[in-house]
C-alpha cells in the first residue's frame, strides 16, 4: 500500500463525509452575526408584544358594555396602529436577513459531505443530523461521558484547526527525533562511548516505537494536545464538533419552523395596515351596503310586480287582462329565481361576518357597542 496522503493522515479515524460536512456548516455558520440572522426570536416577541396590546384593547370594549364614552382613546388607536407598522418592518427585515442568510449557508454546504447542488434549509438539517449522529457513534457510550463543553462553533473550529495542526507537525516531530537518536547512536559507535550506548539504543527504541504508535493512536483518537490550559484527546475534539453540530440543527429546524410564523404574521400585520387607511375598511363597508341597495331593489321590484299581478287577477273577467296576467306571471317567476340564485342574504350575512372578522382582528375598539361602526349596516 502507498502511503498516506496529509490529507488522510489529518482525518485518521474520522468517517470523512461526515466530518465534513459538519465542520463545513460550522465553518459557514462561525460568524455570532450570521447564527443571529436566523434567529427570529425578537421578530416573534414584536409579535407577541403586539397582539398583547390588541387584547388589552379587546379587554378594554368588553369592560365597557354599558359605558357612553368610548374606552378606547384615539390616541390609544393611533399608538396601535404605529406598533403595527413598526412591527411589520421589523418581521419583513428579519425575515428578508434569514432567508438571505440561510440561502448562503446551503449555498456554501452545497456539495461538501457528498450532496449535490442547493438544498432547502430543513434538508440541510436532516443530513447535518445524519452526520453529526455518525460521529456520536465513536464517543464511549455515545456522547463520551456527557462532560459539559461550549457549542459554539468558533471555539469547535479552533479546538479542530490546534488538533489537525498538531496532528500535520506530529509525524515531522516524531521523525526528527528518530533521526536524532540515530545520529547519537552513530556517534556513540564512532566514538566507542560503550557507557553511553545503553541509553542512546533505549532512546532510539523509545522514538521508534512512538512513531510508528502514532497512526493507532490517531485511529484511535486517542492522540493529545495541550490547548486552552488542557489536555486534550481526539474524542474530546469530535465531542465538541458534536455538540456544536447538534446546536447547528437546532439552529437551522428552529429557523424553518419560525419561518412560516413569521410569514403568517407578517400578511395578518399587513391585512391590518392597509385596513388602518380609511379607504380599505370603508371599501369592504361600501361591499355591504351594495349588497343592501341590490338586494331592496330587487325585491322592491320583485313585491311591485306580485301586487300588479294579484290586481290583474282581480279583474279576470275582462278577456283584454289574460295577456297581461301571463306577463306578470313569468316576470315574477324569474324575479322569484334571481332572488332564490343570487341569495342576498347569505352574501350579506357573509360580508357582515367579513367586516366583524376585520374589525374584531384588527380594530377591536370598533366593536364598541356604542360606536358607529355597530350602528351602521350591521
């Protein structure tokens, strides 16, 4: 067999697709700025301060069932429709930076570990999981021993590049100590020293025998380094790696799934936005009203040609009536089957349902027994 290249001889031990494929996303997730951006924790809590205010509103119209004055103040209105607008921009800015973000990072893993070209964000995740849980498996019981370690990616990525860096320099080491002990063995030959020639073979055995352990150790990984103010083993290193990892899926599922909360959010504050301007609220007001004027206009029509009828066949005798009263029949016949297909009050009963929804999402202090908005259509 020839021999090991520096590039095998640095993953000794290690299942190479999967190790490289979580520090290659350790590596594109290693910026705090970059991990923050998919975070939309502070999005959500805008989120949720918002929706406290609107139920304090809501609280405030239903504790003032009987009162004459409005409970809420329009400057209270005012302030709400502001956090509104605030909260809006700052979901759309978070969201825009995740994605923008999350997109980078799948770009940066695309290919690393065995995969193929851009994947979405929880696929990602699926397989930085699959990986990380491969490396689990060469820690004694699964976790080696559940000792407590930061999971932070820079301090994983330092933690790798000391033990690779000591991992390239070992073998260089281990050989120039070799080649000493072998000149001093030459030299204690050349110069008949026999009371030294004990100690220089036993030093040359000694470096021997720990150059050629180096590759079972590294196996292993059981090799040590000193870094931190410890000692450190490879297991100690791939522990690390894990733990980072294992906060890097976390990171990337939590990120999907608070995705579609903040989408979702985003269009209810932006229904609510383009509501706060009075042409939009009026508009679907404007819905039901026509409905109103259609609909009592055609029955309007629809009761005007009943009464024709039952006049014209009140004078039935009269031949000169009989042309009429078959007009007015199927008049009211298809009035009668316009009503029955266009069915006003469903539509209208719909529209009210719409308005209350709106309102009562949106604007809760309009549902305010005393206020216009109940006193109108509705």
């Amino acid at each position: 067999a020839g021999s090991e290249s520096e590039s095998d001889s640095l993953l000794r031990g290690l299942p190479e697709r999967a190790w490289k494929k979580v520090v290659g996303v350790l590596e594109a997730l290693s910026s705090r700025k970059l991990r923050s951006a998919l975070s939309l924790g502070e999005a959500l809590g805008g989120v949720s301060s918002f929706r406290d205010r609107q139920k304090s509103l809501q609280q405030k119209v239903r504790s003032a069932v009987a009162s004459q004055h409005p409970p809420v103040s329009q400057q209270e209105s005012d302030d709400r429709d502001r956090q509104r607008e605030e909260t809006l921009r700052l979901l759309e800015s978070s969201l825009q930076q995740g994605k923008a973000t999350a997109q980078a990072v799948c770009q940066q893993t695309a290919g690393g570990g065995g995969d193929a070209g851009l994947v979405p964000v929880l696929t990602l995740a699926d397989r930085v999981e699959d990986s990380v849980t491969e490396l689990e498996r060469l820690l004694p019981g699964g976790d080696g021993g559940g000792e407590t370690v930061s999971r932070r990616p820079e301090f994983a990525l330092l933690l790798v590049k000391s033990w690779q860096s000591r991992r390239a320099n070992r073998e260089e080491v281990h050989s120039s100590r070799v080649t000493r002990a072998s000149r001093n063995l030459q030299k204690a030959l050349e110069e008949e020293s026999l009371a030294r020639l004990p100690a220089v073979c036993e030093e040359l055995e000694v470096v021997s025998w720990e150059k050629r352990d180096v590759p079972r150790r590294e196996r292993a990984l059981e090799d040590f380094f000193h870094e931190f103010g410890r000692r450190w083993v490879g297991k100690d290193v791939v522990r690390v790696v894990v733990g980072a990892g294992q906060g890097v899926v976390k990171l990337l599922r939590d990120f999907d799934e608070q995705k579609k909360e903040v989408g979702a959010a985003a269009e209810e504050l932006r229904a609510g936005v383009a509501l706060a301007r009075p042409e939009k609220l009026q508009q679907e007001r404007r819905r039901l009203a026509e409905l109103h004027e259609v609909y009592q206009s055609e029955h309007k029509q629809l009761l005007s040609t009943k009464s024709k009828l039952e006049n014209a066949e009140e004078q039935h005798p009269y031949p000169e009536m009989q042309a009429e009263i078959e007009r007015l029949r199927k008049e009211l016949q298809e009035l009668r089957q316009r009503e029955r297909e266009n069915d006003y009050a469903a539509a209208i009963a719909r529209q009210r349902a719409v308005l209350l929804s709106l309102a009562s999402l949106h604007f809760p202090e309009l549902l305010w027994e005393g206020g216009d908005f109940l006193r109108r259509e509705l």
